[in-house]
C-alpha cells in the first residue's frame, strides 16, 4: 500500500496552508491544525495484542497519577469521537484540565459529547452554552431537576409525582475514545479521586479496555444520550453573545488551568504531546490481559422504575458471589447491606467461602451520612460471618495514592471485588440501597486467572493491618477496632479511629434519622 507518502504529503500542504492564515479561533473558523501523526488510538491498540474472538483487553489503574494520564493521553490522541459520561466533574484541576483539552480537540476536528448528571454542579466551562456553542461539542443532562434557561431551555421540573426521581443520580462513568478505548470505573473528574486535592484524598480504582467491550459501553452511551430524560443543548438557540464568548473560553480555561495547577503544586503534566500520549496508550495496551468479559449496565429508563426493580448490575454481582465456592474479596466504599445482600453473604459463608470486605471508616469516609449507614449495618454485617474492615485513614500506604504537596487523610471510594480467584469486578457499583434501587451504574466483570491476580494483589494490601482497621466483636457485643500504629505496634480501639469530636457528633446526628434506604 503506498497511501502514507501521499497522506504524508497532504499534511505537509496543509501545514504550509495554514501558516499563511489568520489562526485567531472563531466560532465558524476553528483553529488551524498541520500535519497530525497518521498512527491512532486504533495502531495503538491493535499493537501488543494476541486475543481470543470475544474477548476484550483489561488493565486495572488503582493509581491516580496514572488514572489522570490514561485519560488525557485519550484526549490527546483522539482523532475522530470523545464520548464522556460523568456523574461529578468538579471545578478544580482535574475537572478544568479536561474542560481545556477537550476544547482543544473539538478545534482539531474531534467531535466531542459530553453527558453530565444535572443534579451535580459541574465543572463551570463545561457546562456553559459557550462551550456548547462550539460546532464539534455537544454537552446534554441527564435527569435534569431544574428548568435551565438559554439553550438547555426545556427542562422538566419536578412535580409530586416525580418526587423520588429527585433522589436518582446517573451515577455511570465512562471515557470512550475513537471508539477504541474505554475508560471505566469509580473516578469522578475531580482532585481527590486522583490524590491531588490539598485536604482530603481517596484511593479509587479504574479500568482500562479495548477490544469489542468497547462497542458494548458505546451501545449503552448512547442508550442514555437518546433517552427522553437527556436534554442536550439547543445548536439553534446559540446566540452571538456565546460564539463570542467560545473565542474568550480557550484563553480564560487555560489561565484557570495553570492558576489551580499552580496553587495545587502542579501535580501532573496539564498537556501530553501527540508522541507521549500515544506511547502512554502503547505502554498501557501492551499490559493488558485478554479475557472473556460481561459489561454490565443500567437502562437510562430504571430511573421511572424507582424502588420496584433491582438493578441489572447488581444481579450481575449478586449471580457471581452465588456461584462463589473459595473467596470472595471485595473493596466497597459504601458498604450498606440490605436483608438479601446479607442472606446472600451469610449463605456464602455457610459454604466454607471465606469473605473479606472492606469499606470506609468514620475518619476516612467524604460523607458522614453514608457512615451512619455503614455503621448501622456492622453488626448485622459480622454476624454473616464476613471478615470486615474500615480503611484506616492514615494507612501506612497512602503515600502511593496521595500526590499533593502534603499527605492528607486518605479515603475511600474503590468498587471492585475477586471472587474465587477467577472472576473480577471493577465499576461504578457500590453495595448500598442507592446503587441497588435508585441510581444508574455500569462496570465489568471479566474472566480470568491473570487478571484476578493482578486484582487481588492489590485489594489484600487495604487489608493489612498498618492499612485498615480490623472490625470484631467483643465477648459483651460491643465493636472492636484492630490495627497497628505507625511505629508497627498492634492497637485496640472501642471507638471509631481517628475520627474527631465534631465529626462524632454529625456522624451520632445522622445515625437518629430513619434514611437509609437513601444513603
């Protein structure tokens, strides 16, 4: 084939073509690009891969430095499409980082849509009709609570019938780029999902994927971005005032960018060239293990269905840990178990399986009120016989999840588990009432040995005692801690670890209210 010398040749007229113009962006000219490496995300993957028909590639990212790079390094190396489903992209590094290079590759050419949960306030740029009024991005709610003006004009608003649906969230976090890669699992965009907040951090945990298990999360975005419940910004409704206010955005995002990047110590690399995040892309490929998959998601419409049917994920996971003969190893950060859940573990363990969970303690978790949950379902948790833990919140290890300039309390918010030794589970999924029965989730369970290994190895270090506090009971009935202190000496608490006196009186506050099937 003699295609690249000719293709070659157009980028190199395009190039000299552009350099006579005028690259100020517009909203009818967008800034001029030269001449863009032929290889793709698609060479990238197609590289390094031996795989079984029906199979797809998996690597798991529990680190956040390199969750943040895989993301970027998609946007980067984006040619053609960018589909992002997020529940919370906040206003902050994270969340402006990305505002500003997705800018970037909507001006390249990328056609960019962006699909947020409207009941959180996103990142400002993202969810501003300037950006909207770029002719390469497309920006839609889901669920929407308010009646938004300008071009997302149309929004339903709550009325008594729809009461419960204001507790709902779209709660699915996927990236997918040329349809290609996908990017799926716990992270919100935000800072302490990728340990660079100054106050408060979380370990977290991500996949990365190709392979056809790709088409399968692309099938379900679109599910959502054609429901009824998504309104996406109005094209017709754009006035001038927006277009002029998309030349202003690029400048005024990439200033905010550096300024909290600044503020924040500059954490991680805010651009990757072409060349980098490519060679990120083949580093990643080339670790991943081929398997057989299921990718599990909610219907867009479970939202009109609250309360009366169980999510598909959850029946998913709830089918493995059935089938489960040995182990079940499971990280959740909100761990509320209802009466089936419990019968579900308490018939496991009556088989010999061996189960280990770990959740959140009241020191480390980012919502009290899911505490009280937690709290409220200890004992009944112990008394399925499950082995439980809370993440110490000065784990020994938080060094390798915490990148701001100073090491911070460390939290939770990991969803995933091991069952058996064989099968995996990674997504947005956390075992509580909400996940089961009110909001919208997604992840995958893959099929492997290789892979489970992998995953296990790295849920067992939460469980070592310098990482998390071992829950028991004592001989009376009352709730012991066990854990060992920094200088390797073994510690018994009675109370909850760490946690402070203001914190113990939100957290006495919330346990009084009769809410848990919200939490």
């Amino acid at each position: 084939m003699k295609s690249w010398p000719r293709l070659a040749a157009y980028g190199i007229l395009s190039l000299q073509l552009t350099s006579c113009g005028s690259t100020r962006p517009n909203s009818s000219a967008l800034p001029t690009v030269g001449f863009v490496s032929q290889e793709t995300i698609a060479h990238a993957c197609r590289q390094h891969t031996v795989r079984r028909q029906g199979t797809s590639g998996f690597e798991m990212l529990p680190d956040g430095r390199e969750a943040f790079l895989a993301r970027l390094a998609m946007v980067e190396a984006a040619q053609r499409t960018l589909d992002l489903q997020y529940y919370i992209w906040s206003d902050d590094v994270v969340g402006t980082t990305f505002a500003d290079r997705l800018l970037a590759a909507a001006d390249r050419g990328v056609k960019v849509r962006l699909l947020l949960d409207n009941t959180m306030d996103a990142q400002v740029e993202v969810s501003s009709a300037a950006l909207a009024a770029h002719p390469n991005i497309e920006v839609a709610f889901f669920n929407p609570m308010t009646d938004l003006k300008g071009i997302f004009a149309g929004n339903p608003i709550p009325v008594i019938g729809e009461i419960d649906r204001m507790q709902s969230r779209m709660h699915n976090k996927i990236m997918i780029a040329d349809g290609t890669l996908l990017m799926g699992g716990g992270r919100n965009l935000g800072d302490p999902y990728f340990g660079i907040h100054r106050h408060h951090n979380m370990r977290d945990l991500d996949f990365i994927a190709s392979g056809p298990v790709v088409e399968a999360a692309a099938k379900s975005f679109e599910l959502y971005w054609r429901s009824p419940l998504t309104r996406p910004g109005n094209k017709e409704k754009i006035t001038n005032r927006e277009r002029k206010g998309l030349q202003d955005l690029r400048k005024h995002v990439a200033r905010k960018k550096r300024g909290l990047a600044v503020k924040n110590g500059k954490p991680y690399p805010l651009t990757l060239s072409r060349a980098e995040s490519l060679d990120t892309l083949h580093q990643l490929v080339s670790r991943m293990i081929w398997a057989e998959y299921e990718f599990v998601a909610d219907p867009p419409e479970r939202m009109m269905r609250l309360w009366n049917v169980a999510s598909p994920v959850w029946h998913n996971i709830e089918a493995a840990v059935r089938k489960s003969r040995h182990g079940v190893l499971m990280h959740a950060a909100y761990f509320i178990p209802q009466s089936d859940t419990l019968n579900l573990l308490r018939a496991a363990t009556a088989r010999g399986v061996k189960v280990q969970v770990l959740t959140n303690s009241l020191a480390s978790t980012d919502g009290v009120a899911a505490m009280a949950g937690i709290a409220n379902r200890r004992v009944a948790a112990l008394d399925t016989g499950v082995s439980f833990y809370e993440l110490n919140a000065y784990a020994a290890d938080r060094k390798e999840y915490i990148h701001a300039r100073r090491l911070t309390p460390l939290g939770m918010h990991t969803k995933g588990f091991v069952i058996d030794n064989d099968v995996s589970f990674i997504g947005s999924y956390n075992m509580d009432p909400r996940s089961k029965y009110i909001n919208t989730e997604t992840g995958v369970i893959i099929h492997s040995m290789a892979f489970a290994a992998r995953l296990k190895s790295h849920l067992m270090k939460g469980l070592q005692p310098q990482n998390s506090w071992h829950v028991t009971r004592a001989p009376n009935g009352s709730i012991l801690w066990t854990g060992q202190l920094p200088n390797g000496q073994p510690a018994v608490r009675r109370l909850e670890p760490g946690a402070s006196l203001m914190r113990r009186l939100e957290f006495w506050f919330y346990r009084c209210l009769p809410w848990e099937d919200l939490l």
